[in-house]
C-alpha cells in the first residue's frame, strides 16, 4: 500500500510553499490528536463563480486550496503520512446570487483527499456559499484532521 506522500508523487503533485497569513492567526494549531487548519485560498483563483470563473475552475481552485492544506498540514505533522484520517471540511464559494452547484466546486478538494489518502480521505463537510473572501479568492477551504495516534508533532510554533 502506498503512503500519502508516495500517492502525490503518483499523482505528480507536488506541496506548495506555505501561503503568509493574512492576519493575527495560525496556519495550524495541534490539540492532541486533532488538527485544525486554517482556511486556505489558492493564489491565481480571484472572482465569483458563475460570473468570473466556471464550474470546471472553481474546482481547480479547490484543489489547489487542498493542495495548500496539505502543505500546512506536512509543516504540523512534519509529512502528509502522518494523517489518520481528514475528518472535516468547509468550502465557502464566493459566486453569483442563485449558484447553487457549491457540492460540486469544494468536490475539487474532496476527491484529492481521497486520492491521497483513500478512505481516510473521506470526510465529512460544509459547503457555504458567500458573497466575498479575502483577497478575492473564488474558494477557502478549512480543515480538521485525526493525527495518527503517536505521531509526534515536528513542532509547536506559529506556522506562516
């Protein structure tokens, strides 16, 4: 079976260099065996969805966001092998009044994780449509993770 990193390289994906915070928070914070992460946009992907982007790239906005979670998580846990399981997601779509595909979008980001991690990489999840998001971006996605028990944290400090 392969591990979730030898899974990205399958999948010729490569981890982001972490994205700078965008205020007075963390990009991560471990309590025991759980891990939440903060939401993460995905550079390049600005706009609304039915209006500046289609269907088809806002889920590759998605994945990108999922991509920039998983860096996140790889700079918590020290790697991406160290995931029990992602237990919950929450996509907020920026889009047009009446948009009502928002399942469909934030399924750029599920079916990653799942591609990684199998059936560890289903979760559950939200998706919420808004009018705006930070720095325009089209799709945020936040993130709880079950951490293999044992797995020591690569650190406590404040990630970027």
């Amino acid at each position: 079976m392969l591990s979730a990193t030898e899974r990205l390289r399958t999948l010729g994906l490569a981890l982001p260099p972490l994205r700078p915070r965008a205020g007075n928070y963390r990009g991560w914070r471990r309590i025991g065996d759980t891990l939440y992460l903060a939401g993460q946009g995905a550079d390049g992907w600005v706009g609304r969805v039915g209006d500046d982007l289609t269907l088809e790239g806002a889920q590759l906005a998605a994945r990108d966001c999922g991509l920039n979670l998983l860096a996140q998580t790889a700079d918590a846990l020290g790697s991406v092998d160290a995931v029990e399981a992602i237990a919950k997601v929450t996509g907020f779509v920026a889009c047009v009044e009446g948009f009502d595909r928002l399942p469909q979008v934030i399924d750029g980001a599920s079916d990653l994780f799942v591609d990684v991690f199998g059936e560890r990489g289903q979760h559950a999840r939200s998706a919420i449509g808004v009018q705006h998001l930070p720095k325009g971006f089209a799709v945020e996605i936040e993130m709880v993770v079950a951490v293999r028990s044992g797995a020591t944290p690569a650190s406590y400090r404040h990630a970027v």
